[in-house]
C-alpha cells in the first residue's frame, strides 16, 4: 500500500468551505458468492477443471502377459 498522509484538507459540508480532515483508506468488503461476476468466474473454473480433467484420464494398460507360445 502506498503511505497516504492521514490529514487532508477536504470540504466541509456544515462549514461549507475546506478544513483539515482525518482521512482514511476503504478497505475492500467481503465479496458475496451470489453476485454474477462470482458465479460467471466459478462456472468458468469448474468448466477448465472438467475439460483438463478429461484429457488426463488415459485408457488402461495392458500388462497381462498373453497365454501364447511360438
């Protein structure tokens, strides 16, 4: 995070005119899992996943030893 200083002259509404103020950074809020930006990026992942997960699965290997003599 970048060091901001924590007093700022911003406007006052009751003076109508700027005053030295306290100031303070927001801090980001949890995200709730509902919202469609969430959900678009967990079907996404769960589609990536799927499609990586099927070209991993290799067919058996045959290593049984044949019955058959020349």
């Amino acid at each position: 995070m970048v060091n901001v200083p924590k007093n700022r002259k911003t406007y006052c509404r009751k003076c109508g005119s700027h005053q030295s103020c306290k100031v303070s950074q927001y801090k980001k809020s949890k995200e709730s899992p509902f919202a469609q930006g969430r959900r678009r990026y967990d079907m996404k992942q769960i589609w990536v996943w799927w499609i990586n997960k099927a070209n991993f699965q290799k067919e058996s290997k045959d290593n049984k030893k044949s019955g058959f003599k020349a």
